[in-house]
C-alpha cells in the first residue's frame, strides 16, 4: 500500500480565484522520509492539510483530484478517522499544547478515541519512553523550553499510533543544537518504527542527510522531486529554496571550471569529495 | 549609541535574566547578538527602548538614561521588531498596521501614505494591504511587523529572529533591507539563531551565555571558532566546518562564506 497517492490534485479555498495547489501528483512509499520544501505560498502547507483531511473537512472549498493516505481517500473519511493514520505537528507547538501536564497532554488524544483506560496509561508511557519525557511528565508544557515542547507535541501524536507524521517546520523556532536533535529523534522514529514522514522544512542543511527525498514545490505544482543530492544539484531550477551551503558550493565549484566529483548534502561528504579531488 | 554598562536583570519571579552585561552599540554598527535559547538575548534587546530597566548599571540611548525616559520617547529612536508578531499586530487590515504608529506620531496623511506604500512595496507584501494581518503566514506576518516598525525609520532596528518562518528567497531580500538600512547610517541589531544567514550578513557577533556577553567579534573570527561556539550552542556554518576539515591542506583561515570558499579551492586546485 502506498501511504499518499494524489492524482491530479486541486484545491481552491473558498472566496479564492486561483487554486492554491494545481494537478499535484504524488506517490510516497511506507516507510520514507520526505522533506516538503519551496518558498512561501507554494501550497506546501495546504497539501499538508490535504493528508490528514483538514482539507476539505475544515477548511472549505473546491478540491479535484484526488487523495487517499493508507489506502483511504481522504473526501470520504473524517478528520477523526484519519488522525489515527496521520499526526500533524505544527511549527509553533505553543499553538498546539493546552493541558495541565506533560502526561495529561498525552492522555488527550487516545482518551479522545475512547480507549480504555490501560490502553491508553501503555501508549502514554511508550511515548514518553520514546522521547524521553518521563523527568518532566508533571510540568505544564507551557512552562517548557520550545525544544521540550516540540518534544511534547511529537510524543501526544505518537499515542495515536499514526503510521504517517506530518511536521510542518517543527524546528523553526528552536536553536541549532535543539533542532538538530529534534531532527535526529524525527529520523529514529522513521528507522525504528518504519513510520513514514514528511516533513516541512526550510533548514535543508541541518535536515538533508536524514531525507531519502526531497519535494520541491512552486507556484503550486511539483517543482522537482528526487534524493536530495540529486535535486540540489540542480539548483538553477529550484526558486527560493534554501539549498545546504555545501550543494552550492560544488555546484559553484564545477561553474568555475573545477573537476569536483559528486554531489554532496552534508560536511562529511563534501570533505571526502574534496579530499578525492586533492589527492589527499 | 546606545550604551549598556554593567547591566543586571532579575524578572519578578526571581529568574536573572542578565548578570553585569556591557555593550556599545555605535552608529551605523551591524551586530547580531547569537546564543542559546533562555541566554537572555532577547531580555537584553528589551532594555534598548526601555521596556525593561535595569536592576543595577544603566542603559543611555543617545545619552538618555532609560530610566528617565519614556518609552513612547525612546521608541522613535530604537524600533524593535520582537520575535512573534502575533505579540505586535492588531489593525484590521495591513495597510492600517503599518500606519498606525506613523499617525502616532504625528505624521500628516501625505506622508503616511506615501511611506505606507512604500515599506509594503519594499517587503514585497503590497498585495496583501487591504487584508487582514491575520488572514497571512506566519512568514508574511513577520514582515508586516518589520514593516510597521520601519516605517517611522528608527535610527536603531533591533530585530529579534527576523528569519523565522522565511523561505530562502526572503532572507536574500531581508539581507538587502538590512544592507540598504545600514548604508543610510543606521544601526542594525539582530538576535538570531540562523547561523547561514548570520555568515552571509557578517556582522559583528556578540555571544552571550547564561546571562553574560562571553565573547565576541568579526563574524569570520567568531563563527570560525569552535570552541566559543560550543559555549553557546551554535554550530559553525557548513562552510566554515568544511574549509577547517581541510585545514590541514593549507586552506580554510577564516572563510564562512560559499563565495571565499570558490576562490580559496579555486587557489588550492590551481597552485596544487
């Protein structure tokens, strides 16, 4: 089964003459890891909406095409039903945490499908095992740092044992150090429980080496699409796209005339890149 | 100039926020101020236009003493554009925001509209005027923030995390703002934590950590640097990263920057 399949997917909101996303067609494995990227208003955020049926349960308007996310289309199934196959997490976790404590915000999500009560105590405390919240289960979530509460929001859609995770630039507001092991936590749960993800995301260098491919959308259609290291190397036909500074290096060292092999996403494999050409 | 001497800061609930801070701020000075989060940058930000006094040490804008002036008065001098501009919008429409403390302070309509246009022009956001802030991205919010604070044309722009939500293409043009700011002899603050965008600006930097300024420099020294930036939990620029793995071959120095790479790799092919 595929976990997104859209074919020739449109969507107008309402009160809106142009579509915010025109004849998308998409096909994402069970199992990968997607970075969703493109520059501001490129329907990034309103395909999101389109895989857990925000669109076009809440949010109204005329949508063509069509989209199915584990095998179940999205115009026929509640937002309720597909929450349990797609977690969203949002950029600003603020906008997403309203509960007392850590474990009450857990709790929410599973309490809410009307699970029994030791179900629902086992995918608390699995979650917060799986990121590692079990020293602050009693804090209020607002009290956190915004690591931490990124932290939270990851952990309350895992009690809802989604198979896909959509995280909409969950590292924006965070420091480097703290992205960069959100975005590590992110990939564990890809490789450990074969989740599939699609992430959002604007920090391609931190965010790169994780990906097995990248989308890159503009002007509301599929821009391009591929491993990263493919993608960025075509950097000319990528708009507004924050290619990881090393991609651009060697796509600027090969515009000057230099030999350079290979086409790097990360520090590490432009330093063996460039060590190959040097002769060292 | 604004001068901060020996500045601390404890917040009512007992938190100190900023422990004997000094810094000087000159006319037409870039400076980005980087640490990690709960560092106290954005405190120390809030004392530039007084919205915080300092507990002990003092703050003068321009030879004003913070403390003795309003905020009203200091807040023409020193523009501060904060974090989440959900804190700063409420107008009904964008054009109505960034209008708004213009006529505050007493510009004739003329005028108003003119820069009005202009500063919506110039952060690309001319089509949204008529539309509600609330109605845009988080990204297009940020900037109808930025615009609102530029239109009074603040001597001091104090900027915290202005990044935050932009693709690439609207940092290159935030880039241009803060350059166009800076040639007219203003003086630009940033906090940030977005380390590229920080190399490709090369301001100086100021690193705080726990409270305190522990360091700082030319953005080329500091973000050069590996073991001040641990301190502060920043990761060195990938440029900078590669160019130090190579050090060994003789390159590298103090390049941050994709465009001094090309031409050091550029020496090093050709000489080697």
């Amino acid at each position: 089964m595929k976990a997104v399949e859209a074919k020739r997917l449109t969507f107008t909101y309402e009160g809106s003459e142009n579509p915010s996303i025109m004849d998308v067609n998409l096909s994402i494995d069970e199992g990968e890891f997607i970075i969703l990227t493109g520059p501001s208003g490129c329907g990034k955020t309103t395909l999101c909406r389109c895989l857990n049926g925000l669109i076009p349960h809440f949010y109204h308007g005329r949508l063509e095409g069509e989209i199915s996310v584990m095998g179940l289309d999205v115009k026929s199934h509640s937002t309720q039903e597909l929450a349990q196959h797609v977690g969203l997490v949002f950029q600003n976790p603020e906008n997403q945490l309203f509960s007392l404590t850590v474990e009450r915000e857990l709790a929410f999500g599973p309490e809410n499908l009307g699970l029994p009560r030791r179900e629902t105590r086992r995918r608390v405390e699995w979650a917060m095992r799986k990121l590692n919240l079990q020293g602050i289960r009693d804090r209020p979530p607002y009290e956190l740092s915004g690591g931490q509460q990124q932290k939270v929001a990851i952990a309350s859609i895992l009690t809802m044992q989604p198979k896909i995770i959509v995280l909409d630039e969950p590292t924006s507001f965070l420091d480097p150090k703290s992205a960069v092991e959100l975005l590590s936590i992110i990939s564990n749960l890809n490789k450990e429980l074969d989740m599939t993800v699609i992430l959002v995301e604007h920090r391609l260098d931190l965010a790169s080496s994780y990906a097995d491919r990248v989308i890159v959308m503009d002007e509301g259609t599929v821009a391009a699409s591929g491993p990263p290291s493919q993608v960025y190397s075509e950097e000319s036909r990528l708009r507004g796209v924050g290619v990881p500074k090393v991609s651009i290096l060697f796509n600027q060292l090969r515009s000057a005339g230099i030999p350079v092999k290979g086409n790097p996403v990360s520090v590490d494999e432009a330093y063996h890149y460039l060590r190959l050409m040097l002769g060292k | 100039m604004i001068e901060v001497k020996h500045v601390t800061y404890t917040y009512p609930n007992g938190y100190t926020a900023l422990r004997n801070v000094s810094l000087t701020i000159q006319e037409g000075d870039f400076i980005a101020i980087m640490g990690e989060n709960g560092a106290g940058k954005t405190t120390l930000i809030k004392h530039f236009n007084g919205l915080l006094k300092p507990a002990k040490g003092h703050v003068t804008v321009d030879s004003k003493d913070t403390r003795t002036v309003s905020v009203a008065s200091l807040s023409k001098l020193v523009g501060i554009v904060f974090q989440n501009p959900d804190h700063q919008l409420f107008s009904e429409t964008v054009r109505s925001e960034v209008a708004f403390a213009l006529r505050n302070f007493g510009f004739d309509e003329e005028t108003v509209e003119r820069r009005v246009n202009r500063i919506l022009g110039m952060l690309d956001l001319s089509e949204y005027a008529e539309k509600s802030p609330f109605a845009l991205s988080g990204g297009e919010r940020k900037r109808v923030a930025l615009a609102s604070v530029l239109s009074w044309e603040p001597k001091y722009v104090v900027l915290d995390e202005p990044t935050i939500g932009q693709d690439y293409r609207q940092k290159e043009r935030l880039r241009m703002i803060l350059q166009q700011l800076l040639s007219q002899g203003k003086s630009v603050i940033m906090v940030s934590h977005d380390v590229e965008f920080v190399a490709d600006c090369k301001p100086n930097i100021v690193l705080m950590a726990g409270g305190r300024v522990i360091g700082g420099g030319a953005a080329e020294e500091v973000l050069t640097n590996p073991g001040l930036l641990e301190k502060c939990s920043i990761i060195m620029p990938q440029v900078a990263q590669l160019m130090r793995m190579l050090g060994e071959s003789g390159v590298g120095g103090r390049v941050i920057d994709v465009y001094s790479a090309v031409e050091s790799l550029k020496t090093l092919w050709r000489g080697g």
